[in-house]
C-alpha cells in the first residue's frame, strides 16, 4: 500500500505527469527531460526521484548520461486497485438497475 499512496503522491504533481507522458514515448535521459520546462536539471532530477521510489519509472547510468523509462510494471498496483474500484461500481449500478427495474411495475399499476 505504500507503494500505491507514493505512486498517487508522484501522479499529483501536473511537472511528473508531463515527464511521465514523454516517457511514455520512450527512453530519454534527463537533460532531455529538462528541455521543455523552465526548471534545472537538479529541479528535474528530484521529479525523478520521486517518480523512481514510487516505482514509476527507472534509471540507469550509461557513461556521463542517465537514461529514463518508464518502468515496466509501473502501473501494475494503479491499475488492480482501479479495477477493484470499478468493480464496486459496476456492483452498485447494478444493485441500483434491480431496484429500479423492481419499481416499474409499481408505476405502472400507479398509472391504472
């Protein structure tokens, strides 16, 4: 579960989600990462940090660069306790389309 609460705290941030979507493209190293925001590559090194021990993405050190990726079970733990929340959804719709399919005839006896 902390593993979740971090990946949750890592996602709300609008800058690590804008790094995760170029990721998402494919590896690239952090000065590349850096480009597109008005930030250093320390400020952007701490994103990556936060989304590394959430366990989002992954580095790894080739000579002087530090290639990113998304890694490869990033969204494995998001994505079961999403379809567990959608699951309970669908079971309350449906407990709630029984209700209302129970009460049709009532109104139309009502309309006799």
């Amino acid at each position: 579960m902390k593993r979740l609460d971090a990946a949750f705290a890592a996602l709300a941030d609008p800058t690590r989600r804008a790094i995760l979507a170029r990721l998402s493209l494919g590896e690239t190293t952090v000065m590349e990462l850096a480009r597109p925001f008005e930030m250093t590559q320390p400020a952007v090194s701490r994103h990556l940090k936060v989304l590394e021990e959430a366990g989002l993405i992954v580095r790894r050190i080739e000579g002087t660069k530090r290639p990113c990726s998304l890694a490869p079970t990033a969204l494995n733990e998001i994505d079961q306790w999403l379809g567990m929340l959608r699951r309970a959804l669908e079971a309350n719709y449906d407990r709630l389309d029984a209700v209302l399919a129970e009460m049709e005839p009532s109104k139309e006896k009502d309309r006799r």
